[in-house]
C-alpha cells in the first residue's frame, strides 16, 4: 500500500511540473505561426561508369544523355521524353 501512496503522489508531483517544462520548452524553441517558403536547388544527377554523380545546372551535349533524375526545372525543352523524377 505504502508503494501505491508514493507513486501516487510522485505522479501528482510530475503533473504538476509539466506546465513549467512545456513553458520552458517553447520559450526555448520558438515556434513560428508562419511558414516560410521552401526553396527547392535545382539538382540534376547523371550515371557514370561507377555511381551517380548530381550537379546543380544540367551537363550539355552527350552528357545530358545519363541524365537519370532530376529535381527542378527540366533540362529538356520536352520534358515529357525524359526520364521521371526521382
């Protein structure tokens, strides 16, 4: 009985302490209402012999054929006939 009495006020003691920690919490981390814009980098990876490497601006001539993904705008003026997007 004696355990049950203290785990009953341990817990009323831990209740009462949430308040002050959720205060200390977001006073710490500042929460925003706002949502900032997400900026996307335009990114364009392509196969060579051993891995896939990925670029910030799309390869030109016969590079831009091991295009395998792409993020952003699309390097080809008929982006249908390409490879999808990752």
């Amino acid at each position: 009985m004696l355990r049950i009495t203290i785990f009953l006020v341990g817990m009323i003691f831990l209740a009462s302490c949430t308040n002050g920690i959720r205060e200390y919490i977001e006073s710490t981390i500042k929460f925003s209402d706002e949502k900032s814009p997400l900026i996307v980098e335009a990114l364009y990876c392509y196969r060579t012999i051993g891995k896939v490497n990925c670029y910030t601006e799309p390869l030109k001539g016969e590079e831009a054929n091991r295009l395998v993904g792409y993020e952003g705008i699309s390097p080809r003026s008929t982006s249908g006939t390409g490879p999808l997007r990752p």
